[in-house]
C-alpha cells in the first residue's frame, strides 16, 4: 500500500471544505518516466455499469491482493466516506436538499434526472447499457471509457493496453488523455449539459476547483508498480501537473467563443470570481482592494479572466519550454487586454493563446521532468510568479503546486520523506492563507510562499 508522501492533505481538506463541505483523508503516491500527448477522440460507447465490473474475480474483491491490478477498485470505488469514493455519491447528492435547492433557484423541477446536472453527476441517456443504473453516479466507464467493446476482453493475459484502448478504453495513463477526460467535468466541455455556468454558481453549486495531478491523487485507486510502468508506462506527478495546467488554459479558451453570446459578454464563470464578488465603500477613506497586476494589463472595473492556470503555465514554459515562454506571457497579456475589446479581437486574442496552451501541452508530454527541473518549478511558481498573487485564485492554485510538486520529488526518490513532511506546517500555512476567499490577503500569502520557498531550497 502506499502511503502519504508528505502528509495526509489534511490541509488541502480543510480548504476544499470551505467550498464544500465534509472533511475526507486521502493518499499521495506517484513515479516517473514519459507517456504520449495529444488527447484521443473520445468514443462514446454503451456504458455496461460498475455491476459489470464487480465480479468477485474482477474488480470486487474485499482487499486489494491482485496479481496485477488491485481488484478491489469497486470497494474503494464505493466509500462514500472517502474521497477515493467521491464519485460513487455523485449521482446520490442530487437527492440531497443542497442540490433540490439549487434545482429549485433554477427552475428545474427534478434535478436528479436533468440533463444539466447528471452529464457531470451521471451518465448521458446515450451511452447508458442494459446494466447501467443511474445510482451508479460517476461510475468506471464515465473514466475509463464505454466497456461494450472491451468488457470480455480486456482481462485476458494476452490483451495489451494498446489492445484495449483500440477497442474504446481510455488510455487514462496518458496524462493528456486524463486531463481531458477529467475536465469535461471539472470545468465543462462542449457536450451537451456539462458546463458550470455562473448561474448555476449563483443558485448554490460549489465553484469548481482543479488540478490534474492532485485530483488524481485524491481519488487513485491504482498501484504506480513495476508491472504497472511495464505495460503504461508512469507519467510521473510532474508532468501531469504540467499537461494538466496547460491543458485547462486550452479548453477554457476552446469553450469561450461558444459561451460568449450573451449580452454581458462571456459566462461568468470564466472570470475570477473575487473580481466582481468584492466589498467596496464610496468613502474614499477606505482603500480599494483590487490590486494592480503586471501580469494582466486591464483598466479598473473589467473584470478579471481566471488566470490560476495561466500563471501556472507561464511557470511551467520558463523551466522546459524556455523558446515558447516568452510568447506565451505576450499573448497572455494580450488576451487579458483584448477581452476588454470589440469581440472579434479577443476570440483572434483567444485562438492564438489556445494554440500556444496545446503546443506547450505536447512539449511538456515530451518532458521527463528531471530533479533539477522540478525545482527550478518550484522556484518559478512560488517566487519568480509572486507578483501574480493578487489574487485568490491564483493563490489557491500555487499551494496545490507547491503540494504536487513537493510530493513528486518524495515519490521519485529526489527528496527525503522526512524532510519533506518537516515543510508540511509550511504548506499549511499557505493552504490556512488561501482557505477562505473572503478574507484573502495577498501580502500575507505572498510571504508565506516565500517561506515556503526558503525551506525548499535547502532541501536541493
Ligand atoms: C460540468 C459538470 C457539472 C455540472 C453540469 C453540474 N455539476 Fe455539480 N459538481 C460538479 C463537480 C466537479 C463537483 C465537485 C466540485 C469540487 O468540489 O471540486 C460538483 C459538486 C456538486 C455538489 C456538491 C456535492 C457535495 O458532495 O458536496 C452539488 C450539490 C451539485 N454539484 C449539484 C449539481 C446540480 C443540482 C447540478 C445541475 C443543476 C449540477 N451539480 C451540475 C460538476 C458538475
Ligand atoms: C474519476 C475517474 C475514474 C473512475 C470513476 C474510475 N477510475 Fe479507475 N482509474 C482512473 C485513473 C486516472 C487511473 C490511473 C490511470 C490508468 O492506468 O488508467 C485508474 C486506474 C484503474 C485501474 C488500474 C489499471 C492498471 O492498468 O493497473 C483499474 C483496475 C481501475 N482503475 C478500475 C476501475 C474500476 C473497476 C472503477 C469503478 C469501480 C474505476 N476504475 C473508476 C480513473 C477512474
Ligand atoms: C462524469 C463526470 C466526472 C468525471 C469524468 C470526473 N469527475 Fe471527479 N467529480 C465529479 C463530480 C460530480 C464530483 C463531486 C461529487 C460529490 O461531491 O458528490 C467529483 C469529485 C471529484 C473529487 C473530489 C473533489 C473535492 O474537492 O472533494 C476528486 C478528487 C475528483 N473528482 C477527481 C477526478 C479526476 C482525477 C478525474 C479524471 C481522472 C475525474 N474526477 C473525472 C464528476 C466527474
Ligand atoms: C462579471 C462579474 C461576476 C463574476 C466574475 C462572478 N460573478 Fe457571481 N454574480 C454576479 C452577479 C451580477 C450576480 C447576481 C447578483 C444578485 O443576484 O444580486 C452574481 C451572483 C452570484 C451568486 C449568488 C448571489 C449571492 O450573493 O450569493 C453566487 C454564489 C456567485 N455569483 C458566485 C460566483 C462564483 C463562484 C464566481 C466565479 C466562478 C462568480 N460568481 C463570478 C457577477 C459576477
């Protein structure tokens, strides 16, 4: 079993907690090593449901004391009291009267077989099989990809992971591959339903919040062994970190144009929220929070497109795609800019960011991701980017990568376990900092990732 790499995220807990609600304890593990890019097409095939996969010799068994995979995914799948089992309430919480409210404030009369709500929190009436059952929430397949062509096959000896993912599975091993499966719910596609829009937001629904490779390790149920780098190959934390930054800047872009129609101008839901949900007084006494930010050369009062991906991402490039950096940070600002402007610009201003977002996504793919690139990461993120943490969001992303990338150094074996949990009061600090959006206070949390910093560098 694996255990916690630096800890037990007790602090990331605590923090979605402000967001959300119940307070869940998970496990960190990861390795190292290179996986393809470019996310494949995605093949909706019949979902057969989590019935079909829990067979006593499959994937049902009480302990997790399988040759090759676990085969206790189901049990683990099912802890409703865990964040491993996150996904097997997901259609049972739209019973719930925080989810009734919110159907209620919009209008739908029964969320819980609304398409609007279970494209993310179920399955699409498409893809459903003669076994699926709705209760089934976010089962295997929403992940691993429609079974119909799979199902018999892939427990043979003699199916190869390409075998399968010829027949319709998800190569989920391919970080790419993960981040847009994963995104598709939390952020939003363009399929029909799933999408967070801001009035959603405003009838109770959590903000969502992401990272590829934390998440991951939230909800993992899977052994990262020999075995397991032999027939997938391991990505390691690092990269997918890197893809999964780069491919959420390329899907929010992907999806503006098409949510742009109102006559407010984009979905809300693209903006930093604390960009318009802020106090302010006309006494001129009191000061004005919003602060400047270099990063993103907008007037007052527009509001702010949420950048924590991006700021990420800029990291990212200056460590392994130095060329690509500088025109990355060019075209941010100009999209920041442009969305201020007549629409025509800011979709050209879109389209030419997405496309450096999607060719950094492949470089990065191509990355290993050595020691020394991991802490210049760091460093990126937590010192050369400070100036970026004006605000919340932000904030919130730079101590999830602080996490990750502290844990990918432990799992690979490039910083000692020790060391790196004695950081642990560092990082919750940050993670205490950046709990609650309505009291943020950036040169507090500035401070604190500069500590951070400190204490990492003498762990080089
Ligand atoms: C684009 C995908 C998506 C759509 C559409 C969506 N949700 Fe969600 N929902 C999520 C995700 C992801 C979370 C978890 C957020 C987090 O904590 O990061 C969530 C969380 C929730 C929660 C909190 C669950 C808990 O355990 O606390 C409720 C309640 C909820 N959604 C209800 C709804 C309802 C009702 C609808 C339809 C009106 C809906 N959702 C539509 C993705 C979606
Ligand atoms: C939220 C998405 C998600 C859901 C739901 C999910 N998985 Fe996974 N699963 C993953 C990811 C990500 C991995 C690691 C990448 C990989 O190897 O596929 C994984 C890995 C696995 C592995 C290890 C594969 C190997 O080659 O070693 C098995 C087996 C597995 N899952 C079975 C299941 C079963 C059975 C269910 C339903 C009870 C399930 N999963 C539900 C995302 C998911
Ligand atoms: C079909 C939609 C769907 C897909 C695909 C999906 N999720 Fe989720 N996920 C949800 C919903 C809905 C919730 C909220 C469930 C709840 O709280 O009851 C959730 C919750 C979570 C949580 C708990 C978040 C928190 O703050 O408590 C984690 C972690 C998570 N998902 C990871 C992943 C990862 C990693 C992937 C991709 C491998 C993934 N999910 C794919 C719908 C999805
Ligand atoms: C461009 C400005 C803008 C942005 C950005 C914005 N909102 Fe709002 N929000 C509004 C307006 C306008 C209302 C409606 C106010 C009312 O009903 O009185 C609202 C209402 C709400 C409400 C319900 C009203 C309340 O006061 O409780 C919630 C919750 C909410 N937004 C959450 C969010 C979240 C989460 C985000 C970020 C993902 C966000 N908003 C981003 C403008 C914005």
């Amino acid at each position: 079993m694996h255990a916690p790499a630096t800890g037990s995220h007790r602090a990331w807990n605590r923090f979605v907690a402000r967001l959300r609600h119940g307070l869940r304890i998970a496990v960190l593990a990861g390795l190292a090593m290179a996986a393809g890019a470019d996310a494949a097409p995605i093949d909706r095939a019949l979902h057969q449901g989590v019935a079909s996969c829990a067979g006593s010799t499959c994937h049902g068994r009480q302990e997790a004391t399988g040759p090759r995979v676990r085969q206790n995914e189901v049990m683990t799948w099912s802890d409703p009291a865990s964040l491993t089992g996150v996904h097997s309430r997901a259609w049972r919480v739209l019973n719930e009267p925080r989810a009734q409210a919110i159907g209620r404030r919009l209008g739908i009369t029964n969320v819980a077989a609304a398409p609007a709500c279970i494209s993310c929190h179920g399955d699409p009436a498409t893809v459903r099989g003669p076994r699926w059952q709705q209760s089934d929430g976010v089962g295997c397949e929403a992940c691993h990809g429609g079974s119909e062509r799979w199902l018999a096959s892939h427990a043979s000896v003699k199916a190869s992971h390409a075998d399968n993912v010829a027949r319709g599975m998800w190569a989920l091993n391919d970080p790419a591959v993960r981040a847009s499966v994963c995104l598709d719910c939390h952020f939003g596609s363009d399929k029909p339903g799933q999408f967070v829009f801001h009035r959603l937001m405003a009838a109770g629904h959590p903000r969502i919040a992401f990272e590829l490779d934390l998440f991951t390790a939230l909800q993992r149920h899977h052994n990262e062994d020999a075995d397991y780098a032999a027939r997938k190959g391991v990505a390691g934390g690092v990269k997918t970190w890197a893809v999964g930054q780069a491919l959420a800047v390329e899907r929010a872009l992907s999806l503006l144009p098409a949510q742009s129609a109102s006559l407010t101008g984009p979905d809300f839901t693209f903006y930093d929220c604390r960009s318009c949900h802020r106090t302010f007084s006309d006494d001129p006494a009191v000061p004005i929070v919003a602060r400047t930010n270099s990063w993103r050369p907008i007037p007052p009062g527009q509001p702010v497109w949420n950048d924590e991906q991006m700021i990420m991402l800029a990291a990212a490039a200056r460590v392994a795609a130095p060329d690509v950096a500088r025109s990355f940070e060019a075209q941010s600002r100009a999209f920041h800019t442009a969305m201020g402007g007549d629409r025509a610009g800011a979709m050209k201003a879109a389209a030419a960011l997405k496309a450096t977002a999607a060719t950094l996504a492949r470089r990065f793919a191509a990355t290993a991701f050595d020691r020394a690139q991991t802490f210049a990461l760091i460093e990126a993120v937590l010192v050369g980017n400070a100036a970026a943490y004006t605000d919340y969001q932000g904030g919130a992303q730079a101590v999830m990568a602080a996490d990750t990338l502290l844990s990918a150094l432990v799992t690979a074996g490039q910083v000692n376990r020790a060391a790196a949990v004695a950081l642990r009061p560092d990082l919750d600090r940050a993670y205490a900092l950046a709990r609650d959006a309505n009291r943020w206070d950036a040169p507090a949390f500035q401070a604190a990732l500069a500590q951070i910093a400190t204490r990492m560098r003498a762990l080089k």
